[in-house]
C-alpha cells in the first residue's frame, strides 16, 4: 500500500500552494517587523489622560443606564418638534436630489453623452463624494446661519454624488440590445431614453432612492451636531446639559425611526429588484 501510495505522489506531483505576496522570506520578516515597531511608536505618541478616561467611564455608566429610565416626557415639544424637522429635512432632500441625479446620471453614463457632458456630469458627482457631509453643513451653516436650511442643502448635495454616481453605472452596464432595438427603430432620443433606458434601471433607481432616503434621516441627526437643523441639535443639547435620561429617549427613537425605514426600504428593494 506504502508503495503504490509513493509511485502515485511521485506521478501527480506537490499540490500547488499560492505563492507568498512578498517571496524574500527576509524581506517578509522585515515588513511585519517594521509595522510592529511602527505600531508601537504610534501607540507611544498617544497621549492618554487616565483620570479623564476615568471620569468618562462614570459618565458612559450614567448613559448606559439611563436607557432603562429614558425620559420622553420633559422635553417632549422639543423632542417631536426636532423629529418633525429631521423628517422634514430628509424627505425634501431626498426628492430634490434625486430629482437633480437623475439627469446628472444620464449625462455621467458614457454610453449615453458625448465626451464634454460627460467630464462635467462626472466632475459634479467626484466633488459631491470628495465633500463629506459634515464639512459641507459647517460651511453651510457659516454662509446660511443655523436651521434646516443648511441641513436640506447638505443632503441634497451628498445625495447627488451618491445616486448619480451608481445610477450613471448601472446605465452603462445596462443590455445595449434593447436600447439599440429602440434606437433602431427611429425614435427620438428622449423616446429612446424612455423605452430602451428607462425600464432597466428602474428598478434599481427606486431601490437606491429609498435607501438614501434612510441614510438622509440618519445623516439629518449627526448634522444636527452643528447646528444644521433637526434633532441632533436637541440632542447636542441634552448631551451638554448631562441630561443623560433625555438623551437616551431621543436615541431610542432614532433607532426606531432607522429600523422601520431599514425593514421598510428592505421590503420595496426586495419587491422591485
């Protein structure tokens, strides 16, 4: 059995192992030698203020427990007026960006637009993504002042960049086939659009548009932060009065808002896709 075990080894030969990213086994030791000794001269530079840390460990203790008695009751008008507003704040800008990505998608397709409107549709959607949210609400809130407004503008901004980018995409990976059978026939371009494009990126145009609608209303709470309108701004308000209670029933009915809008935008992608 050894034998004929040996002659069938020698005949298939070593199985075959992925050869290592960095083949010098010196050179392997050296890299992860200089990450660790990097890590720990990073980890050395970390300035640590053990009694604040102390003193924040109380204070995580308060909130944490504070969830077991939130308090909905005494800021109450602040509390739904902020909500109202959040709410406000992300269905409006939902519907005017995604109303501004659908035409910036269609010019950002290169299947669809000539070279120039191509560049310019794609060096919209490249500054909407490079500005993050936050950066956007605190200049915002520098030119507008504090309120909704700055807040509306941010996420119609931040919605533009996120939907005409993977609309654009979807676009171009779409079946030629059938929009050049349209084409073909002698439509116009717009009739093109609406019978050859329009009915394959559909579906995934209402999926993207309900999922950024959740991300609008999570993002309309952290913006708040700053003063751009919302409950986060009541939020920052219980956080600096150490109103811990309120707080937490401010968050608890955050996450319940996000988790109806996650199971809710699950349920039409699910339906549509």
């Amino acid at each position: 059995m050894s034998n004929s075990t040996f002659d069938v080894q020698k005949k298939i030969g070593k199985p075959w192992n992925k050869p290592p990213l960095v083949g010098r086994k010196w050179l392997r030791w050296a890299l992860f030698s200089a990450f660790i000794i990097y890590l720990i001269l990073a980890y050395m530079t970390i300035e640590v203020n053990w009694s604040r840390v102390y003193v924040g460990l109380e204070r995580g203790k308060k909130f944490i427990l504070a969830f077991t008695n939130p308090d909905f009751t005494s800021r109450s008008a602040d509390i739904w007026e902020g909500i109202f507003e959040s709410i406000v704040i992300t269905v409006a800008s939902s519907v005017v960006g995604i109303a501004i990505s659908i035409p910036i998608a269609l010019g950002a397709a290169r299947n669809l637009a000539p070279l120039p409107v191509y560049l310019v549709c794609r060096g919209i959607i490249a500054i909407s993504r490079a500005l993050q949210e936050i950066i956007v609400a605190i200049l915002l809130v520098a030119i507008f002042g504090f309120g909704p407004l700055a807040g509306f503008l941010t996420l119609s901004f931040a919605t533009i960049g996120f939907l005409a980018k993977l609309l654009a995409e979807d676009i171009e990976s779409m079946d030629r086939v059938q929009a050049e059978a349209i084409k073909a026939s002698g439509a116009r371009w717009t009739q093109w659009i609406n019978y050859g494009v329009q009915p394959q990126v559909m579906p995934r145009l209402i999926g993207l548009s309900v999922y950024r609608l959740d991300i609008n209303f999570r993002e309309s709470a952290i913006l708040g932060l700053v003063g751009a309108g919302g409950i986060g701004a009541t939020l920052n308000t219980a956080f600096d009065r150490y109103e811990y209670d309120t707080a937490a029933a401010i968050l608890l009915i955050i996450i319940a808002i996000v988790m109806a809008l996650e199971y809710s935008s699950s349920a039409v992608r699910s339906r549509v896709q």
